[in-house]
C-alpha cells in the first residue's frame, strides 16, 4: 500500500495547459478592433454551414475572460453587465470554481451521468442539501431539479395539473377510468385545464410555456399554442414615489382581469389551474409589479384553489440583493412554487409540501438535472455566503440605483423609466432602433451589455460586480449616450 | 516570464484523490446485500424530504463503476447492460474522458457556461465539426445542439411548423399580420397545425411531447394535451421470417392508419405539419418496424408535403451497430429531421437544408446545449473511431442475439419475442408482474437491466460492452428464468 502522497502522485492526470485560464481582472474594458471583430467574423463563416449562427453576436474566448470581463475572440476585453444572459453567477473562471471543478466528484459526474430519478449518485442528496436546501426561499423546503428553466416551468404546470386532478378525484390517485382516458387523450384522464400568464411574461420557449410567453411575437409565430388565458401586467410610471396613483391603478386594472380571465375560463370548461408570474418581467421589458400585487395575487390563487408560480428563472440567485425577488414582496405564505436556473446554474422548482406528487415516474425525465451543475452550484453557494456577495450586492446595487437616477437626470432627453432592483436595473430609449444603436455604441465602448422589450436596456451583473466596475459601468454609458 | 514547465507547475491545480476513481473492471458481478441494501434505503430516508425519490431503484457510487459494472451504495457490483437509462456509450469513468476532463476547456466550458445562441465559444463550431458533423447522418449535414431529447424533439417539430407556414406564405418570412395575430395567439400567425405519433410511443415528457407519446398511462394522465393524431404502429410476431405475412399485414394496417389520420385533421383544418417515430419504440416496449414500413412512411411524409422527423434519443449512437438506427433502413434520402441524445451526450438534431430557420431567434434559447457535453461528446466519438466500437458492437450483437435465440429455446415456456439489432435486444413474459418479478431476481443475481412496455426486458448495453459480458449476462438470465 502506497502512502496518501505517493498515491496521488501516481495518478495524478495530467491538467493540461491550466495557466491558459486567466486568473486576474484587467483593469478596465480594452478595445483592439470594432465588435464583432474579423476573428468572430471568421468563425461564424466557419459554424454557419453546420449550425444557425442566426442570432450569434461575438465568439468568446473563454480561456482569457476572467470575473467581470469578457474576452472575445479579436481580444476585445468588455465589462460584462450581461452576464452571458443573466446566467452566471459569479463572473468568468471564478478560482474557487476552476479548482472545484478538477475534483473527483466534478469528474464522475461529468463522465458518467446518471439518471438522477431512478439511479442517483450516493452523494446527490448532500449536493442537493448544500446547494438547494441551504439556499431555499422562506417556508419551502422540497426541491425537483430539471435541466433548464423550460422543463422546470414545464415540470411546476405538470405538478399543479397534477395536484388540482387529485383534488377533483377527493385527493385519490388516478382511477382505472382516468388513466383510460388519458392513453386516448380524452377527459378526464386529459383534462381541458389552463395556465393563466401575463402579456409581456416569458416563460421559455417550448410551445407549453410559448402558450403562457407573450415578450416578442418572433418567438411565438408559426408555433401552434394552447388556448389559455393571458392577462394584463401592471405598466408603472417611474419614479415610483411621483406616479402612486397611476401605477395602483395599473395593479387594480391587472387584478382584475386575472379575476375575469379565471371566470371566463371556467365558464368555458377550461378551469385555470396554475398562475405563473415573473418578479421582473425580463425579456419582455423589466417590468416590475408592486409587493402589493404580488400579495394580491396570491390571494387571487389562493382564494380560487389555482397554484401559484412564481418564475425565478432570472431573478433568483442574488441580482436582486436577495437570494430570491419575491422575498422583496413579503408574502406572509410562500408561493406555492418557485422555479429557477440560469445563475444558480442547475434548473428546478421549489414547492410547497401539498403539492408533492405521491406517485413514481410522473414527474421524471432521463436525467432530471445534472450533477455537474449542482456541484458547481454548491461551491457557489459555499462563495457567496463565505465572501458575503448578497449583502455586498445589495450595498452595490443601491450605489448603481442613485447612478442610474443621475445618468438619467442628465440625459432626460434619451432616457427615461429609471428602475432597478439590487444590481438589476433597466432604462427606456424612445424607441427600438436607438436602443439598437445605442447597444452598438456601448458595447464598442467596452460595456457589454443587452436589451430587452421594445425599448429597454437590462443590466445583469455579476455578484462580484463591485463599486469600481459601477464607476466604469457608468463612465461608458454617459460617453455612448453623448455619441448618441 | 517562466518557462512553460515552471508555469505549469506553479498553477497545477490540485486534482484532489483521483485515486478514487476506480479504474479497471472487476471480473464479474459480486453482491454484499440484497438491491437495494440498507446503504441505499437509508439514503433514500435522507433524501425523502428533500427532494421526491418515488422513483429511486438504488443510489450509485459513481467513484467505484468502472466499465460495464455499476457499484452500488451498499458495494454490490452489477453489470449493466442498462447503462442509466440507455445514456452511457462507454460505460463509467471511461480512462480516455477521466483525462479528458480536466483539460482547461472542459473546466472553463463547465464554470463559464457561454449562451451558445448568442456568445459560443471560439472553439464551438471545431467542437461540433469534430463530435457532430463527423458522425452525422449520410446526406445530413446542419445540427442544432439542445440540451436533451425533449427540448431537441420540441425544438424540431417548431422547426416543422415554421416551414410548413413558411411554405404557405409561398417562402416568405412572417408577414406583420403573422406577427400581430401570434402575439395573441389567433390565427394564422398561431396556426393550427398538429403532429403525427405513433401507439406505444414515446418522445419526452413537456405537454408537446406527451402530446405524441402514447407508451404509459401514468406519463399523461392529468396533464393536458393537444388533440393530435395518433396512428397505430406495427406489432410484428418473432421470429420474423416464421411471420411474413402476419408482419406485413401489420406494416399495411399501419400505414392505411397514417394516411387515414393525415386526411382527418386535415379535414378538420387541422393539417399534421410532421410525423414523428423512433426507429424503435423503446420505452413503449422495445417494437420495431421494417425497413420497408419506414420507407412507405417517408413516402407518404414527402407525398403530404410533412415533415419526416426520427427521433434516434435512444436509438443513436451505436447501440444497433450503426451509428444510426434509421441507416439499417437504406432509405434512398435521408430523413428530414434526425433527433438525438441520450448516449450522444449532447441533446440536439440533424435537419435537411431546406429546413433551416433563416430568422434569428426563433430556434433560440437561453443555452443552446452545453459545451461540456459537446467535448465529451468528442472524445466518445475519438474513442468509438480509434477502438472501432460500432464494428465490434455489430460482431458483439450478432453473438448477444444467437444467445438470446438459445435462451428463448431453453425457456419457451417463460419468454418469447425475442428480438434485437447490434446489442440492443428485448423479450417479452407472459405478463407484466413476471416481467417485474424476474428483473429484481436478475439484479439481484448481479445484471442490472430494466422493463419496458407492458412486459418486455430491454438490454442497452454500452459500446465497450464484449463477449465475455454477453456470456456472464446469459449466465444469469439463464439461472433467473430457472428461479422463476
């Protein structure tokens, strides 16, 4: 038997070329060409043969970018205030995540996969203890993971169809004549229930959740849809404190038509079983709804017997200067669901204890998460809470607020809507093809960043996004809204 | 600046106790406790409250598989010729992917995960070019990666309707009443159009996908669906060449039903824009159809102006001894859409060039697939290429299916059916409760293998799966049937 030392000397694999990967911050953005630049330009005529490049903006190096910064393939250094697409947490190659991902748990899992439903890993229920339990939103404790947010909506709809079936049966399982019917796809077994949505929301991309999806027509056209209900979101004046008529108004209207939009469907046949909800309506255009309709809402659900979801799918994980938004709402009971991916980088839904499906394989799919993912989310998590980034995002996010209120207080005649949330926060343009412009004009400055709606800009930073990379932040929005 | 050896050295992370990853095959199969033993129920207590585990056979030390064997919470070791559920190519911790991943861009392609649609990887189009295109269908060239078979059985009939409307328009993108009448989902911007499925199928788990499965009651019910058609698929009687006409009878009566189904919804303004199929139905019961049968399907497909999609998600990879199962076909064009995942790591599809979306962000998501996958992906494919693994899976098979024939000869009283292409094989019991009853008497004898359908015991053996394992797995076939 060899020593501990000798053994892992022995074996040890061959990390190949590990200085590639950066590990320091440069000091600011750095341009050496127009974005995208030749090389990106040469690689998407390479890819475009193989795979649509349709909707690819620039090739990333992702060996050279490192925290904030984002490296393209022309050597373009950019803050990024992005972050891919609100999906990572802690920057790029963050040290704590490159040495985790070298351990023997990250390996195994990455080389044989299991299929987390029926054969999971020995360790899977301590990974999903560090990593989800750890992190759960006030009053919710069980956890499914999914891959992405889409099977995550996806999984949470077929979860609250499953949960108001049962209670028409008198809380039994399915009888011999449901699950008849069901395999001919004829009630009761296939019921005629619905999903209420909101104009604006995004929920993915699948044509379930294009049903409840109403951001940009593009995504929704051509796609046959389920015929359920969408009902109007608030559409607030900012600054809030100037404009508390208007936009009470605003929730009074939207309530209502939730109201209505439940009475119509049931009165078709076509009962409302769950409403799904995002804090901020992200791809639709950061639109945000009042802790008071969020509580009003929940009681809507509440008060008809409908599952609330709430989709965190892009404000969980911290941005908000919370660990979730709706804990901005302070519900007195938590929503019945709460979806995530993209920053806590595996998908899933919490849920409350009523909602648990008793019977196997109905909510199951091959994989049903990863492991690899939810590894990494645990050293993330172990991160965040070790350097504090919540807390530090919150104190950030306020100095990024007042910023944004002076950006915009000295170039009123193009920006407008001021809002925010954490280091969340968005701005309006007049219309579509200046924000284009002025995306184009940012990013060439060194700030990468992305839109939203019609008419919005979105800023999703990192958790490690600090004071200094505000001030930069900053800088370069005032110098492309001068160019402008 | 140092030299390389000396960087190298000063930034080697420290791949922590590798040597715990197991790295050769035990001899055969060994068990300390019955499956599941008490490590694994008491995990399973652990895990309860966390997270659902309705579904758990067995937790898996995923340091300790190695090969062909899986070893279990408890230290039993089993073969497996179930390989997950049908997801690993070369079995565990293959050596080759051990090394491979800890190379820099799997670790930054794991920490750093790019939004593929929009920021890939400089490296992403030679990852696809060397994992996907080199392995692509004959006469396919262009694929989409996906995350798994169900987001790549979604985004594949999406790419269906889109051409169908497309094509309706006479070519022409979306007109702004397409656009106008989507966003609130009338016609025809939202089109009522369907998809053709099969009895016994099964194509994912999202509301579309159930929408065209028809393998188990308990997958769809409670859950609404689309009213889509649903055709009857063949049920052939084995041995084939004992059943001719009886088998042809079936393929006849099968495609009547198609055409018969394509004209209904058509006459009900409901058009079938696609037909979807698996080359064989697997988790439906392991039913396959003749090569003339998917001929006379493409037909018909081509004759309709729908679109032909096989989804290959358990099929592909060479468990069948080709690449694809679909080639054993010799179909004169390829299908249209070719579908993928599972033991291909990475979801995704090949698509005919006329099928491509030429507008941004209509195939779109967050993700896009996973690099990490794609380079694993990779290095499967280098590894199948170097050691010639789908040739040797074809000699392996042949041996697999005369011992099955030998199997069945011996114990006719208690299995029948049996059926097979390369090592991918099934038989049937008489009824489902036997099927079960001889599945947990084979796991506990060592094999792990798992049902499908009604009755049936699928085999899914990796592609490093050899003679020697085919003879200890008919060992214990053998003596479970005789303790049955």
């Amino acid at each position: 038997m060899l020593c501990r030392a000798a053994r892992q000397a022995q074996v040890a694999l061959p990390v190949r070329n590990v200085a590639s990967i950066a590990t320091a911050e440069p000091s600011g953005p750095s341009l050496k060409t127009k974005v995208p630049g030749p090389a990106s330009m040469e690689i998407k005529k390479k890819m475009d043969p193989l795979h649509q490049t349709t909707s690819v903006r620039v090739f990333v190096d992702f060996e050279k970018s490192f925290g904030n910064y984002m490296v393209d393939a022309d050597g373009n250094t950019l803050l990024d205030v992005y972050t891919q697409i609100s999906s990572l947490p802690l920057g790029y190659n963050h040290p704590d995540l490159v040495k985790a991902a070298t351990s023997p748990h990250f390996i195994t899992s990455l080389v044989s996969r299991p299929a987390l439903g029926s054969f999971p890993r020995n360790d899977f229920p301590d990974g999903i203890s560090r990593a989800l339990t750890s992190i759960a939103p006030k009053g919710l404790k069980a956890v499914q993971t999914m891959l992405c947010g889409t099977s995550a909506n996806e999984n949470a709809m077929k979860t609250a169809f499953i949960w108001y079936m049962t209670n028409r049966r008198g809380g039994n399982p399915p009888d011999q004549k449901a699950l008849e019917t069901a395999f001919v796809q004829k009630q009761p077994g296939t019921p005629r229930l619905s999903v209420l949505g909101f104009q604006g929301a995004f929920h993915g991309r699948s044509l379930t959740a294009l049903s409840v999806t109403r951001s940009k027509a593009i995504h929704k056209v051509d796609i046959p849809a389920f015929d359920w209900p969408i009902a109007k979101f608030p559409r607030y004046k900012y600054p809030l404190v100037d404009n508390k008529a208007y936009n009470d108004a605003q929730d009074k209207e939207s309530l209502k038509d939730v109201q209505e939009k439940i009475a119509e469907w049931k009165k078709k046949d076509h009962d409302v079983a769950a409403i799904i909800v995002e804090p901020i309506q992200s791809e639709g255009g950061d639109h945000y709804g009042s802790p008071a309709f969020f509580k009003q809402l929940q009681k809507i659900a509440a008060d008809n017997g409908i599952v609330f979801i709430v989709d965190e799918v892009q404000t969980g994980g911290g941005g908000t200067g919370d660990m979730w938004a709706h804990s901005h709402w302070n519900l007195d009971s938590p929503p019945d669901i709460v979806v995530f991916s993209k920053k806590l980088i595996t998908g899933g839904y919490f849920y409350k204890e009523h909602l648990r499906v008793k019977e196997g394989y109905r909510i199951y799919n091959t994989w049903m998460g990863d492991p690899s993912k939810l590894f990494l989310l645990e050293k993330v998590v172990e991160v965040i809470k070790r350097d504090d980034l919540i807390n530090k995002t919150k104190l950030v996010g306020e100095y990024f607020q007042s910023q944004l209120q002076e950006l915009q207080s000295n170039h009123s005649s193009k920006i407008s809507q001021a809002r925010g949330l954490g280091t969340y926060a968005a701005m309006d343009f007049p219309d579509s093809s200046t924000r284009d412009r002025f995306v184009d004009k940012a990013i060439n400055l060194g700030l990468h960043c992305g839109g939203c709606g019609e008419k919005s800009l979105r800023f999703r930073p990192s958790l490690v996004y600090d004071k200094p990379h505000v001030d930069i932040t900053f800088d370069i929005l005032d110098k492309a809204l001068r160019q402008l």
